[in-house]
C-alpha cells in the first residue's frame, strides 16, 4: 500500500463508504479481479500495435478516434491523481501509453 492509506481509510470511514478492500467476500473477490483488468485492459490493445507496426500500415484506424481515447485516458489519470487512487492512474497511464503508441504508428505510416 501507498503512505496514503491509512488517510484514505479514514475518510472512507468519515463518508460512509465501505472499506477498500471490501469486509464483503463477493466485493473483495471483484475488487482484486479489477486489479487484473486494470493490466489486462491496456494489454488487449497489443494487438492493434503489433499489427500497426508490423504491416507499417495505419489503414483502417482512425486517428481522431484513437486521439479521443488517449485523451479520455488522460483525463482518467487527471482523475486517479486528484483522487491519490494509485490504481485508476496506473491503468490509465498504460492505456495512453498504448494509445499513444497507436497514434504514433498512424502518423507514420
């Protein structure tokens, strides 16, 4: 855990909210399965890089769509470190890493 945990167990405790992760075995179980989609979701996006890369071709991709995303994703990890939520900014900085990756491949080829 971060140095912030403990500061942000207590204001979960001041608001009402439950703790992270849940006392709730089902809650827990989806907490600790979100860790693993917040590596598998940036991870989903390899193919589409390889391919981009691979075929030196950006046909078919559009780049406003993939700006949109990286900037969604920006926003995302604006949001994670207002919040000094470590997990939200994690997954979203890999995605605009991936997305990025995407735009650069578009823009050269």
């Amino acid at each position: 855990m971060n140095g912030f945990h403990h500061v942000r167990a207590r204001v979960r405790r001041a608001k009402g909210l439950e703790p992270f992760p849940s006392r709730n075995r089902t809650k827990r179980l989806f907490d600790y399965l979100m860790y693993a989609v917040g590596i598998a979701a940036p991870l989903a996006l390899l193919p589409q890089i390889i391919q981009v890369y691979a075929t030196k071709s950006g046909a078919g991709l559009s780049l406003p769509t993939w700006s949109l995303l990286a900037l969604f994703n920006v926003l995302w990890a604006t949001y994670g470190v207002l919040h000094k939520d470590a997990h939200i900014l994690f997954a979203n900085v890999l995605m605009m890493l991936f997305n990025g990756a995407v735009i650069v491949g578009i823009l050269l080829y």
